[in-house]
C-alpha cells in the first residue's frame, strides 16, 4: 500500500510541481486521506493521496472466489470479498482559480469524497456525480461535483500486474440546478452545456450555466 501511494505521490509533483500545503484527514474505520495543494500562478490545484492505496469494489458483484459449484459452505454471492490487488484505483483532483474564495476550506470535503469507496463501496468513475450535501468551501454555490475523464492534468500511472493503473480524476463542481439537470440529461450533454457557453470551470464564485 505505501509503495503504491509512494509512486502517486511522485507522478502527482512530476506533473503539478512541488505542494505547498498537505493535510491528512481520517475517519473511523478507514485508511488516512491526504489532501495536496499545488500552486500554479493563478490556479490552485488540490489532489488527494491515498484513495488508490486500495482498488474500488461494486458491492452488487459477486464474490471474486464464488464459483455456481463451489461447496455449499463457501460464501454466497451477495457477500463481497474484496480482492486486495485487482479493481480500479483512483485519486482525485480539484482546480480552482486562487484568491477569489476560501477554497482550502475544499480539504475535508475532498478527504470525505476520496473515502467514499472505502465508506460507501462506491466505485468512483468519470461520468459520476458525488455529493457532500454542504458547500464545498464557504459561500460556494456547490454541493457536488462531476467526475471528469482522466489524462489530461495528470497521465495515469501503471501499477504492476494484476492491479490496474492509478487514474487522476479531476472534479468538476456544479450548482444545484446543473446537477439536477445532469441527473435528467447526462454527464455529456452538461460538459457540452458548459463548452458552448464558455464556461469557467475554476471559477469557484460562478454562478449555474443557462438550462433553458
């Protein structure tokens, strides 16, 4: 585990530079979560450390070790037994532009997100909406984010087999009303909103794109 956050930690300052600022979150009953703030001129980037330290487990898959004709006392299929090396890994990453709000208060938020799978058995994939049900920093018109694709900010970093490659997810904060709407029309139909509209993703004040 701390070899692999090891080489996350080592691709998240070869790709963003060396962090200013860390901080390190833990809730009952799971691994700790590190938040990194990175300074780039007038954006600041914000990635956890330590989501990857496990793969992500559905927990509507069956078992990895249930076979239909293995002995009536193995587990049955509703029970998960998380494999320890295969399964997808993630860590997450925020850009805000720096100086208008109060977004290193985004820390915990972010720590609570990156513990999500190991808290709720979630899988965390682009496309996906997450939720921490209060502001994202103080006087944000975000509750949630979007899960973007990967690739971009950070490449993904291979992991010896069997277990898949880190991927660095960033997150795209919504309004309210543009979750709402995601919910009805989709992740795509709201980044191509956004696109068409020019819209200012790290502008941690904007204000919800036009739906009509």
């Amino acid at each position: 585990m701390s070899d692999v956050l090891e080489l996350v930690e080592a691709r998240l300052r070869t790709a963003l530079g060396e962090p200013d600022a860390r901080a390190a979150i833990t809730f009952l009953g799971t691994d700790r979560i590190e938040v990194l703030r990175f300074v780039d001129g007038e954006v600041v980037r914000y990635a956890t450390l330590g989501m990857s330290a496990r793969p992500m487990t559905d927990p509507a898959g069956p078992s990895p070790d249930h076979h239909p004709s293995a002995s009536p006392f193995a587990a049955p299929p509703s029970v998960v037994v998380a494999d320890p090396l295969r399964g997808p890994r993630a860590e997450l990453v925020l850009s805000v532009r720096a100086g208008r709000a109060d977004t290193d208060k985004v820390l915990r938020p972010l720590a609570v997100l990156a513990a999500s799978p190991q808290v709720e058995g979630v899988i965390v994939a682009p496309g996906a909406s997450l939720d921490v049900g209060d502001p994202l920093w103080p006087g944000a018109p975000f509750t949630s984010v979007l899960v973007s694709a990967p690739g971009g900010l950070v490449a993904d970093l291979e992991l010896d087999e069997p277990m898949e490659p880190v991927r660095f997810l960033p997150l795209l904060p919504m309004t309210p009303n543009e979750a709402a709407w995601k919910r009805v029309h989709g992740a795509e139909a709201l980044e191509a909103r956004w696109l068409q509209q020019g819209t200012d993703l790290r502008d941690p004040l904007r204000r919800s794109v036009p739906l009509d």
